[in-house]
C-alpha cells in the first residue's frame, strides 16, 4: 500500500514509518509539522529507504494536503497528527483545538475530495484510518472495560479534541460515504517516547538521581501498550478493518502509576545502580494532582482479537524492562531534547 502518514515524526507516527516503510510493497509518505515533540531522529534507520519519503507541513494546510494527494496518490492515510499531552492541554487548550479538531477537518476535506475523484479499484481500495484514545470515554470505576460502544465522556481539553474529531471522521463516514476507520488505544509506551509522558520521565529522572513525581496518591489506573504491538494493530485495521468500524487497542496491562514508578526504579537500580544516589524509590515524591485526573482506564480489545486476529505481544513486565535498556542505551536520542526542547519540569497545574 501506498500510505500518507501524519505525525510520523512522533512517538507512534515514527514507529508507525520504521516498520511499514521497510516491508515489501509498501511506500511511506510521512507529514509531520515538526512542533516540540517532533524528532526526526527517530527516523534515521529508514530516511534513506525507497519506501519512505518526508515532507514538512502542516494539516491544516489545506494547500500543501491537495499537493500531496495529488501527487503521492495515496491507497490510504493514517491519521496520527495531534497534539497529544492532557498537562499540556490544561495549560493552552487553543493548540488542540487548531490541530486535533481544525486539522483533522481539513485532512477530512482534502482526503475527501481526492477519493471522489478516484475511480474502480483505486476508490474501492481506499482507507481513511484516524488514530484515536480510549481518553475520550471518560473515567471508569473499580470495575469494567472500555469497549466499542462505550458513550464518550472527554474530562479534559485534550480527550475532549479527540472525541470531537472521532465525530467528524464518523460523520464522514455516514454523511459522504468516505471509507473511514477508525481505532481508540490505551497508553503507549516503548522506545523512542518523548519525555514529557510518565515512563520516560521517571526512567531519566531516576536516572539522573532527581524528584520522580508522582500525581496524587499514584493510584490511577492505566492499561499499558507497547509500541509495536500497537503498530500491528493498526497495520491490521487499515489493511483489513471493516469501514465505518472502531477497533478498541489494549494492551491487557493494567497498571496504577504507583507500580509502575516502582517497576522503573527496581529496574534502574538493577542496571544502572548508583551509589551516590542510592535507591530510586526514595526519589518518589506526591505532587498535587492533574486537574480532572480519570481514574483508571482499561480496554476490550475482544473485537480486534476477534476480527482481525491481532494480540498484544509484550508483557508489561518485559516490555518496561526492555524500555529502561533503550533509554540507558540510547543517550544520543534523549540528552539533546532534555538539554534543547524539555528538561522535565511540572506542566498542567491550570493556567
């Protein structure tokens, strides 16, 4: 397949580009704004492939979105563009609004237009894949799942932009007839995550000896995804996942932050032990709560195993240990970004 990727210079969009670029057959446009959390270095090991090619632009120029179509013809899009940190967006929510709802509307349009334009094989063949989050569901209790008939709850700016643009690309769908899918995942984490999230915050910050912050009591609930494994998935959905359909992504791996905090620091004391500062546990430090903190998240993914016979891969205990030796390893990725874009400092306590 012939695949427009947005936001292929981030976390997911990048991981999304290494492993379909390679594969037989498949070519790889990746547009990427490059904003804060962008990396091209994540692209390295593929930038000189014939099946991957790189165009800076914005998803909200409609102008530079009718060029690319025109020009690359894609047989489909997978949409991964978006602002994407909730402490962010509690801070300047104007940002997520322009790019997770204004640009999605404006890839809408564009991809809209170029497949009424397409005839036979070309228009039958055709996917328009939006890459959401289980956030747009709300907070769920003690007990239960997210699955795909759940009713949106959004309690926060960001899962707020998400759930409007899985309405826009729903209403696509039913309104015009664009071959749309689209797929909600839990938290990623894997190698390659920009260090504004939860993981790599505290594996470099434990391993730098500083605060590990935890929010609250650390008792909310998430339900962990590798990268890869969330990649297939979503190789799966655009290749064969039924149109007008939603595909729920989870990992099985239900974690309180407070564990996995915990996971990370027996980890780093395990590999990379320091006797200056001593056991990472004791860096743990409760800090006052993100406004509107969900309190657990955990998917069903029971339709896509069903469908489409997809399966997590990675054990959450393999997984985080595998992740800590990336980033011990992998200092040239991660020090130019601490010391250039993001130190790791408090973000989302309100405006």
């Amino acid at each position: 397949m012939r695949i427009l990727v947005t936001g292929g210079a981030g976390f997911i969009g990048s991981a999304v580009c290494r492993a379909l670029s390679p594969r037989p057959g498949w070519s790889v446009l990746n547009l990427d704004k490059l904003t804060y959390a962008a990396s091209l270095s994540s692209l390295s090991a593929i930038e000189k492939l014939p099946g991957y090619r790189f165009v800076e632009g914005d998803i909200c120029d409609r102008e530079t979105l009718d060029r690319i179509f025109a020009e690359f013809a894609p047989e489909g899009v997978m949409h991964l563009a978006a602002e994407s940190h909730v402490d962010r967006s509690i801070e300047g929510a104007g940002e997520f609004v322009k790019t997770n709802v204004v640009g999605t509307f404006t890839l809408l349009e564009a991809a809209l237009a170029y497949w009424d334009g397409l005839k036979g094989e070309a228009r039958q063949r055709f996917r328009f894949h939006h890459v959401s989050t289980d956030e747009v569901y709300g907070s769920l209790g003690a007990e239960g799942l997210f699955n795909e008939t759940t009713a949106y709850d959004p309690r926060s700016p960001y899962s707020a932009t998400k759930a409007a643009s899985d309405h826009l690309v729903s209403a696509w769908w039913h309104t015009y007839g664009l071959p749309v899918v689209i797929s909600n995942c839990s938290n990623n984490y894997g190698p390659f995550q920009f260090p504004e999230k939860l993981i790599p915050v505290i594996i470099l910050n434990g391993l730098e000896g500083k605060a590990l912050p935890v929010y609250g009591d650390g008792m909310n609930v998430r339900d962990w995804l590798h990268v890869d494994d969330h990649v297939e998935a979503l190789r799966l959905v655009i290749e064969r996942g039924r149109v007008g359909e939603t595909y729920n992504v989870g990992g099985r791996n239900e974690r309180a932050n407070l564990l996995v905090v915990h996971a990370i620091c027996d980890l780093l004391d395990e590999m990379a032990p320091s006797s200056a500062i001593g056991e990472r546990r004791k860096l743990i430090e409760f800090v006052r709560d993100r406004p509107g903190h969900d309190r657990r998240y955990a998917i069903d993914a029971t339709k896509l195993e069903a469908e489409l016979g997809w399966r997590a891969q990675h054990p959450f205990d393999i997984g985080i240990r595998e992740t800590v030796r990336w980033y011990l390893d992998r200092h040239d990725w991660w020090e130019p970004i601490r010391a250039q874009r993001f130190k790791g400092g408090r973000l989302g306590l309100r405006r």
